[in-house]
C-alpha cells in the first residue's frame, strides 16, 4: 500500500491540492513521509501543520533517512505552522489566518530561495466546523494554490471525520487517496445516498470502489465520442441532414464564418435562415435531389455577412426500409481557399510580369535559335528601343565583333555548361555602346530538348567608367606613394611586409626584394621591440597609432622615427614612417634650455614668495596692531583714571561703586574683543578636528542666542519645529558659527530690524539659515566676503567668517550667503543629517 502511495504522491505538482483518507495510522505516516521526503529531493519549501505525535514519528523516520530536523531549519526549508494562527478555538473560524500563514512562508519562494512550496495539513480539526466554513476554508485554499506555485495535501481520519467534513472533501479536492487508491474526483454523489453509514470505513470503501468504477466506464465512453467527434470536426465538411420539407434535423462542423449553433438551425430551412436569394440556390439544388432520387454534386458561390463563401455540395436522398424518401444527408466542401488560391495565382502571375517590368535590371528571354520571345520595359529601355520592336529580333543584331562569338559559343554549349555570368557589350539603336553583366540560364521543354534562354541583364557602363577612373586614381596614387618624402609600408599583421615605396628604402639602405623578404621587427633592435612593442592589436582595433621608435639601417646605424599606423582592408597594415633626427636633436636642445628656465623660474618663485610672506606678515601685524591699539587704549585710560580716584580717595558711596563698575565692564569688553581677535587668528591657523555628536539642534540654537547681546529695537526670533531631528555634529563648532553669524546679522542692523534662525531638514541634510533685515552686502563686495583679514567695518580683523566656513567644512558641511544691497541677508550653514 505504501509504495502505490508513493507513487501517487510523485504524479502530484504545484498548483493542485488533494486530499487523503486513511483509517490507519501506518497510512496516515507513509503518505506524509512520501509527501515530505518528495518536496525535500525537489529542492521546495515544507510547511507542516500538524500533530506532536505524527511528526515526532515523521521526524524519527527522517532521521533514520539522514535528514535531521536542525539541519532543515537551519537552512530554513521545514516551516512549522502554529495552529492558534490557522484557526481559532475561541473565534468564528475564518481561512484568513491560514492564508496569512502560508502567504508568509510563500515569500521565501518569490525571492527564489525554493522552487516552489508544499504544504502537510492535518485535518482532524475541520470536523467541529460547519459545512459553510469548510467550503469557505477550501475555497481560500483553491484560490492559493491556483496563484502561487504551491501543492497542498490535506489529511483526513475516516474514523473520525463526520458527514459534513467528509462531503465537503468530496466537493472541494480534484484529487482523492484512499488506501492507496487515486480517484479524481470529478463528480459528486449525494450524502443521503452514499454517506449514510454504520461503519464508516467500510461504506467508504465501498463508495470510493463504485466511484471508480464509474469514472473507468464513463471514461470509455467519453473516449468513444471523442473518437467520433474528432473525426466528424476533423473532416473539412459541412454534415447536415433534411427531413421531405427541407428542414435541418441534424447538422455538424458549422463553418465559423456563419457564427451560429446548430440550435440556431434545427427545425427550420434555409429560406428561414439566410438571405432569400443564397437560400433560392440551395433550395434548387437539393429539390432537384428529391425529385430526381439521385445524388446531386454542385458547386456554389454563398454569400454570408458580406463573406463570399464557396462551396462543393453534395446532395443524396434518404431512403427507409420501404424504399421511400424520408429526406436528404447532405455535405458541403469548403473550397473557399481553393478558389481564393486559383485567383491567387492569377494575381501572382499579374505580379510577376508587373514585377518584372518594375525591376532595375533587365530581362531578356530567347528562343534556342536567339531569337526575343520577351523582354521588360526596362531592357527595351536600356537598348534605346520599344518593346514590340524587340520581339522576333535576333539577340546578335545587338552584339559584334567578338561579343557576337561569344554569344554563339555559349548558346552551343549551353546545355553542358549551364548557366553563367557573362560581359557583353551591347549596340544601342543610336549606335553608342552599353556594357552589360548578363547571367543566363537555360529553359528546356519536357523531352529535355534546349527551348531557350532568360537572362537577367544589368547595365554596367557606369560602373565600367568608374572602374577606368579608379584604375587611373591608383595610378596617381601609386606616383604619389613613390614620391612620397615619408617612408610608406604595407604589412600583413605578423608584421611580414607587403610593399614598400622608394624613400623607405632610401631610410633603411635596402633594395625593395630584400625588404619584401623581412619582418618589420627585422628593422627595428630587439631590446627595442622588448622595451616598447608596436601595438598591433590596438591598431587592428580601429584605432589610429603613432608610434616612435628606433630603426636600425642596413650598415647597423640606428636612427629615431615616427611610425603612423592603422588597419586597411584584409587584415593589413599600412604605416607612414618618418625620419626624426633632426626633430630630436632640436627637442633635445629645447628640453636643455627649458631646464635652465626652469631653475630660472624656481629661483624667481622663491624670492617672490619670501617677499610675498613679508608682505602679508607686515600687513597682518598692521591691522591687528591697529585693531588691538583701541581697546588697549580703552584700557589704559581706565586704569589710570580707576588709580587717579583711588590715589585722592573720593571713592566712596554707591555714585562711587557704579562708576567703578562701569569702568571695569569697560576693561572687560575690550580684553574680550582682544581675546575674540586672538582666537579668530588661531581658529585660522591651527588645524580642525570635528568631536562629532548627536546634539539637539532647537536647544543649541536658543543656548547660541542667549549669551549675545541684542541692542533695543531690533527682534530675534527662532523657527525651529519643537521635533527637529537630532544632528551628527561638534555642538562647540557649531554654537560658535551661529554666534558669530548673530553678531554680524545685529551689527548689520541700524536702528529697527529682524534677525530669525530658522532650520530645515532637506533630505539628507540639515540647513540653519541665520536672515536679517540690515544692509546687505554689496555685489563688487560679495566675493571677497570669505577672504582672511577682509573687513568693511571700521573695528574687527575680518577672520569672522573665514573661521566660520573652516569650522562648517570640518563638519562635512558648507556656508553660502545671498544677499542683496539694502534689503537683507540670508546665511546659510548646510551640514549632512548623520545616520541615527
């Protein structure tokens, strides 16, 4: 039993489900086993939903095959399908949560990991569901294998499953195993008759068996009318039979041209079916059959729906066992395309002689004696003559001289040698001459007795007189090869020469013979070719290749050349070789005295630069000496009048004490300005290393902002979403470029006017736009904003936005300015978003 259900098991594929009855346990095993064991060899994905101790035995018997449980789910091809998600015990059951399952698992195969799936389900539990649940549940399954590449078994205990899960069984699997029996399940009988048992297993059995047994007689039968089907459908005939009134009481093969069932023709007669005039024809053919009691054969035009339709028809009285007419058997030949191919052929013989007297080339056909038969426009056209006054004419009116014999000869041997391609020179009736490419070929009649010739004859004599001219051009060409100041070889691609002209042999003192003996690489010195090959290949691809190497002359003396070299026809070589002695020792001289310039200019440079360093260490220490001149100034006063007031004693009351504040603020401002000079320098100078982190970019800007000092009358004002990204940056680097960009935003402002600090997220990136609404900046002034020590205003050192953009780029990020001259301006630092 067990190998029939192999068996069975390996003719099931993907896209089909089936189901199986058992009523042993033994049964219910060797089916799974085959099951899985065949979906493993094919490489699939197995789900299983089924219980412990069936695949605790699957999974013994596996094991004993060298197939261990790990190692298939290691690689993940065994799927386990938890059963609180196929059905619910405390829910309506619905297939959803089946379906979601399977389409889960099925994904593995979309991405190609398996060829397909194969699903084990045990269905023990489908017996506490209603019938509709069951077709539901059968119905999704239906609908997923039908979709997807997967084979679906379900398992089914007779001794268990009630009527209704049974029926549904019956309905819903195309194929059933029972006790290693297959029945397609192709039909259903009624519960009521069949189902209604005492002993469950032993009614089965008996079903299943009169199933069987019914589908192999049925399947007979079917066989049998198939058979006579075929060969009625197959047969290009138009079967019919008439009743005495010319009525259709059978009929078969109807033509699809007539688009109708035969239920569209019975019981009525041809005079209720088509048009009056068609049904007259026919009426006439088979009332002749009738009367005369003989077979009647006619062949008939019909037309159909605007079809013209042709046919043989063949009409035969009927007779009974009285010997009297009850009606006719009829049939109707289709000769539609025979009639269509006839008229076919007629058009391509009309193509043909329309072909031949639209083609280029003319055509000429003789008799054996030479004499026209036929010619085309054209060949008339070519001989300066009409078509009638070619024919009966001799085809040796139109040749002399030697072309004349010519003509004889081959027409006398014709039959032996065949046909060929001959150069004739024709006469012209205005006497000029028409060189012609004539082939031939020889018609014989049907003893195999030569009847004559057809050639096709094209006009060559521009062709000719190309030909002459070409001949003349390598005649130039050759001269100017000869006298040509360049040496010129011609080679093959193993580098054996060819030709060569005059001047290379004049270069290399060889006569032309011995050059035509040697290689290329006979010419030129071995550690040479070694050092720098000649490129071949490259020069046979396509390109164009010069070359400069050494030659060696006949008496051993080498000597520089440029070789110019490209691929011609044939795979040959030509190359251009000239002698560049002279270009050498003038390049030689040229690189001397480029050498010396060179130390010249190196020398130059150098004193250029110490003098440009001087320059800008004078002009630096200029502007910061006079930037921090000022507030040492400020300084200097202070501290001598804060020493005037204590050297008198008049410091006393609270007048006193804020007056002495007021002047140590003043001291403190301008050692910040100092310090703010000397750390904008530094910034410049030393090297940038970013100490990168997640920072919060809304706090950030609102802690940049609180320790700048803003002057009444102007607002600042912050656009920053509450939940703005967190950004991968140095939070020092960046506090220190808003700042710096605030200041100059406020001191850009005289009077009233807006600062706002927006950020944006653009894709990848995050944008922090500092905009005011101050002067602007000047166009001739834009480019220059960037530059160290460029300031416009009357204090600062001009390194503000120069360590800005350092500090920008050493975050991966940029700064950019737009601006426009008294309306406001809009900075922008752009810094990449970072991977969270």
């Amino acid at each position: 039993m067990a190998g029939r259900i192999h068996c069975r098991i390996e003719d099931l594929r993907p896209g089909e489900h089936a189901g199986v009855i058992f009523s042993r346990d033994e049964d219910q095993i060797s089916v799974a086993l085959a099951f899985l064991c065949q979906g493993l060899e094919n490489g699939e994905l197995i789900a299983c939903q089924t219980n412990n101790r069936l695949f605790e035995t699957l999974q013994e018997m596996l094991s004993e095959k060298d197939i261990s449980k790990q190692a298939l789910t290691q690689r993940k091809q065994l799927l386990i399908l938890p059963g609180d998600r196929v059905y619910r015990v405390d829910e309506p059951f619905t297939p959803q949560g089946l379906i979601s399952v399977l389409h889960e698992a099925y994904r593995a195969v979309g991405e190609g990991r398996f060829r397909a799936m194969r699903v084990l389900l045990e269905m023990t539990w489908a017996s506490s569901l209603t019938v509709d649940e069951i077709s539901s549940f059968f119905s999704a399954i239906d609908e997923f294998v039908c979709q997807n590449n997967c084979l679906i078994l379900c398992q089914y205990d007779g001794r268990l499953i009630s009527h209704a899960a049974m029926e549904a069984a019956l309905r819903c699997h195309p194929i059933l195993i029972y006790e290693g029996e297959a029945f397609d399940n192709y039909c259903y009988l009624s519960p009521e008759k069949i189902l209604r048992w005492d002993f469950p297993v032993l009614r089965l059995r008996q079903f299943m068996s009169s199933l069987k047994k019914r589908r192999t007689l049925e399947l007979e039968v079917n066989e049998r009318e198939e058979n006579l089907s075929l060969a009625l459908h197959s047969a290009p005939l138009i079967l019919f039979r008439h009743d005495k009134d010319l009525r259709y009481i059978w009929i078969s093969n109807i033509p699809p041209e007539f688009a109708m069932r035969p239920e569209d023709v019975l019981g009525r007669t041809d005079m209720e079916i088509m048009d009056h005039a068609e049904a007259r024809k026919l009426m006439e053919i088979k009332q002749r059959a009738l009367e005369s009691e003989k077979r009647v054969k006619e062949e008939i035009w019909l037309s159909w729906e605007g079809k013209q339709l042709f046919f043989e028809l063949t009409a035969e009285p009927v007779k009974n066992d009285d010997g009297c007419i009850t009606g006719l058997i009829c049939s109707a030949l289709n000769l539609t395309g025979r009639k269509r191919s006839e008229d076919a052929l007629r058009m391509a013989e009309e193509n043909y002689l329309s072909l031949l007297q639209s083609i280029n080339e003319g055509i000429w056909s003789v008799d054996a004696d030479g004499r026209t038969i036929f010619v085309n426009k054209r060949m008339a056209e070519m001989l300066g003559c009409r078509e009638e006054e070619m024919l009966s004419r001799s085809i040796f009116s139109f040749l002399d001289g030697k072309d004349r014999e010519l003509c004889r000869t081959y027409i006398d041997s014709s039959l032996q040698v065949g046909s060929g391609l001959h150069d004739f020179e024709f006469l012209r009736k205005d006497g000029s001459r028409m060189h012609a490419l004539l082939e031939a070929s020889p018609f014989l009649d049907p003893l195999g007795n030569l009847s004559g010739f057809v050639a096709a004859v094209l006009d060559i004599t521009e062709r000719k007189h190309m030909e002459d001219a070409l001949r003349a051009s390598e005649e130039k060409y050759r001269n100017l090869v000869e006298q040509a100041s360049d040496g010129i070889v011609l080679c093959r691609t193993s580098g054996a020469i060819l030709a060569v002209n005059d001047q290379l042999c004049k270069m290399t003192g060889y006569r032309e013979d011995e050059l035509l003996k040697m290689n290329c690489s006979d010419l030129i010195p071995e550690e040479e070719l070694v050092r720098r090959p000649l490129h071949i290949d490259e020069v046979m691809s396509g390109k164009k290749v010069v070359l400069e190497r050494v030659v060696r002359r006949r008496d051993g003396r080498a000597f520089p050349v440029e070789i110019s070299a490209k691929a011609l026809q044939n795979n040959t070589i030509q190359a251009m070789v000239r002698d560049i002695s002279e270009r050498k020792k003038a390049e030689d001289a040229l690189i001397r005295y480029k050498d010396q310039l060179e130390d010249l200019v190196a020398e130059r440079t150098d004193q250029l630069q110490k003098a440009e360093r001087l320059a800008a260490i004078g002009e630096t220490a200029s502007m910061i000496g006079h930037d921090l001149r000022n507030p040492l100034q400020a300084i200097t006063c202070t501290i001598y009048l804060a020493k005037e007031r204590l050297r008198s004693g008049c410091l006393s009351g609270e007048l006193d004490n804020a007056t002495l504040k007021e002047m140590l603020d003043s001291v403190d401002e301008s050692v910040r300005y100092m310090n703010k000079v000397v750390s904008d320098l530094q910034d410049y100078a030393r090297p940038l290393r970013a100490e990168m982190a997640w920072i919060d970019v809304p706090k950030l800007i609102r802690g940049a902002l609180s320790i700048i000092y803003v002057p009444e009358g102007i607002e600042v004002s912050v656009r920053v979403k509450s939940d703005f990204p967190k950004l991968l940056a140095d939070g020092g680097m960046l506090k220190r470029i808003i700042i710096n960009l605030v200041n100059n935003a406020v001191q850009s402002i005289s009077g009233l006017g807006k600062v706002t600090v927006s950020a944006l997220e653009k894709g990848d990136r995050v944008e922090i736009v500092v905009s005011d609404s101050g002067e602007g900046i000047a166009g001739d002034v834009m480019p220059k904003v960037f530059q160290p020590l460029f300031t416009t205003k009357a204090k600062g050192v001009g390194m503000g936005l120069s360590v800005c953009r350092r500090l920008a780029e050493a975050m991966g990020g940029e700064i950019t300015i737009k601006s426009t001259a008294g309306v406001g301006t809009d900075v922008t630092i752009a810094l990449p978003l970072g991977d969270q």
